[in-house]
C-alpha cells in the first residue's frame, strides 16, 4: 500500500477548520478522515451523524462558514412545524440539513451501514476526501449532571454545557470495530494529524474504537497533534469541563498527557510556548505555531505547517 495518505481523526468544528485548510495542502484524495460518530443521535425518527456533516459540508463546500456547522443560506420551516410536535426542536436541523437526514435514514431502513452511507453522501456531494466514520455499530454519548443523564448533544445545544458534568458514558462502545481498512490506512499512512477536537468526546471516543489506540501507538513518530487547548481554555465548546470531569489539567499539558501513550509530535499554540519543556519531558517532540484558525489563510497556514514538520 503506498505511503502517500494522510490519515486525519476528526470531531466535528474544530477538525473541519484544519481540514479545510488541509484540502488546500494536500491533493483532497489523500485524505483519509476518520470521524467521530459518538455523538450521532437520533430525533424526529431521523438518523443524524453531526461530526460526519460537519466535515462533509466543510468539503463539499457547503457549510455555513460563519457557524462551522450546518448549511450556508439555510432556513428553518420544517423544524418550526416539528416544534409543534416533538420536544427536542433545540436541535438546529435547517431544511437542508434534514434533506441529509432523511436520506441517510432511508439507506439505514435499505440495510446500507453507516460507511456505506457516508460514501454515498459524499460521492453525490462531490468530495473527494475519504470520509470514514469511526465505527458502523451505534455509539452514543451521555453526560450525568446533577439532574439528569442526557445525551450529550442535548447537553451541548438545549443546556449550552453550563450544567456540572459528573460522568460521562460511552453506550454501545464495547461494540465498536474500525471500519475495514481503516488500521491498515494508519499502519500505512504518510502521517496521522490529530486534529484540535475534543480529546474527550470527539478524539477520546476514536481511541476507545478497538484496535485504534494500538495501531497509532506502533507508529508513534508519524503521529501529530494540534493542542484544542489555549492558554488554558478552550476556544469553543466543553472540552474544559469534560477534562476536568476526567482528571485532567485544562492545559496543552494535560491533552500531552492524555496522548502521550501514542503520540510522537504535538503543535501547541505559540502563547503556551513556555509549557513546551513540560511536554517534552513525556517524550513528545513539540512545536509553537499560531493555531487560532480565526480565517481561511491561517487555516491553510497551519494546515501547511503541520505537514512540513
Ligand atoms: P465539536 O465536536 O463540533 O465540538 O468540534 P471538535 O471536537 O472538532 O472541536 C472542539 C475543540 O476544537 C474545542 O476544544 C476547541 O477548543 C477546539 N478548537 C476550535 N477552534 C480551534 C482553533 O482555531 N484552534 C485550536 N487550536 N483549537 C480550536
């Protein structure tokens, strides 16, 4: 198998802003993305995948640029009838977007799996990237608080992650096998870029795949991280609260720490250059790069760093 592919492990915003700026570094085909599919769920008796969109639309060119999510010039008829009827109308699907939805459930009901699925989705979309879900069999992940148990997409959209996190539980993970070809693409990759995703519910539902953690850690020195992680913050999203539901230092130092088992090269932000000692005492080989990707040329920036490492 050739040397040539790029394998990518992917969540959902944060993943789509490098890949974005990866198809502009490396011919589209060569891109092997492996996306998370742990917070796939399903409401109005429709199958949806979020991550998976995210990165198809960014690829597709079809995304609203200004969310990350979604589709560009989208509307919302159909969810404010829905609202009539469900209680689950705090899940923003456009019209657009449930056009996906209907005609991945009606695969699903046609006994399609779910990389079948995404193949076909991306193929009459136009990307030429290999999009690959982490797993075929269903995941889902659930965040206790003090109140409830939820799924996490309802945590993070209706609840907006201000409730505290006290566990976090991957149902259906015990069942989940990489999609066939994929530990070769790592065994054989060029290199594996871990995009600036949640290390918890987007990166860290990845590496509970059985096999996936093996295969990264037998080819440790071609493994490159981006820290999700600034100068201790996030730059969207829970992945604070959740490292530190799981013990973790809200830090790069702390995603190192996470990684380190299988991780060989890691890009911190050049603001947090003087934590880079602390993570190249793990073993870690580590690198300073601006890594807000605030616009299209710092995406392709860093996307071309990365891979000139
Ligand atoms: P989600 O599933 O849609 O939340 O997206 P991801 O899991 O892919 O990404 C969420 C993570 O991306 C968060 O921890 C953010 O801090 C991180 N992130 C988002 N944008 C950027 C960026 O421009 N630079 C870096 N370094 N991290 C980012």
């Amino acid at each position: 198998m050739s040397e040539k592919n790029y394998v990518i492990l992917a969540g959902g915003v944060g993943a789509a802003k490098l890949i974005e700026g990866l198809v502009y570094t490396i011919e589209p085909e060569l891109l092997k993305i492996i996306v998370n599919t742990g917070d796939d769920i399903e409401l109005f008796g429709l199958k949806i995948c979020p991550d998976l969109d995210i990165i198809t639309y960014t690829l597709a060119n079809l995304v609203d640029k200004e969310k990350g999510w979604g589709f560009a010039k989208e509307t919302f008829n159909c969810l404010n009838i829905l609202k009539k009827f469900y209680n689950t109308g705090w899940f923003n699907a456009g019209d657009k977007d449930l056009a996906i939805h209907i005609y991945r459930t009606d695969l699903f009901r046609q006994g399609f799996n779910k990389t079948e699925i995404t193949n076909l989705i991306c193929q009459k979309l136009g990307v030429k990237s290999h999009i690959i879900p982490m797993c075929n069999a269903p995941v889902e992940t659930f965040i206790t608080t003090p109140e409830k148990s939820m799924h996490f997409e309802e945590y993070f959209i209706k609840y907006q992650y201000k409730p505290e996190v006290l566990n976090i539980e991957l149902k259906g993970i015990e069942n989940a096998v990489p999609v066939e070809g994929v530990i070769n693409y790592i065994k054989n990759a060029k290199r594996i870029i871990i995009c600036p995703s949640n290390p918890i519910v987007s990166i860290g539902t990845i590496l509970q795949v059985k096999g996936i953690k093996n295969a990264l850690t037998q080819v440790k020195d071609k493994v490159y991280a981006i820290s999700p992680i600034i100068k201790g913050e996030t730059v969207k999203g829970p992945a604070d609260v959740l490292m530190k539901c799981v013990g973790l230092d809200v830090s790069c130092v702390g995603v190192a720490r996470f990684y380190k088992e299988f991780l060989g090269n890691f890009i911190i932000d050049k603001m947090d250059c003087k934590l880079k000692p602390k993570i190249q005492d793990l073993g870690i080989k580590t690198y300073c790069y601006d890594t807000l990707m605030t616009n299209l040329r710092k995406k392709v920036k860093l996307a071309q760093y990365v891979v000139s490492l």
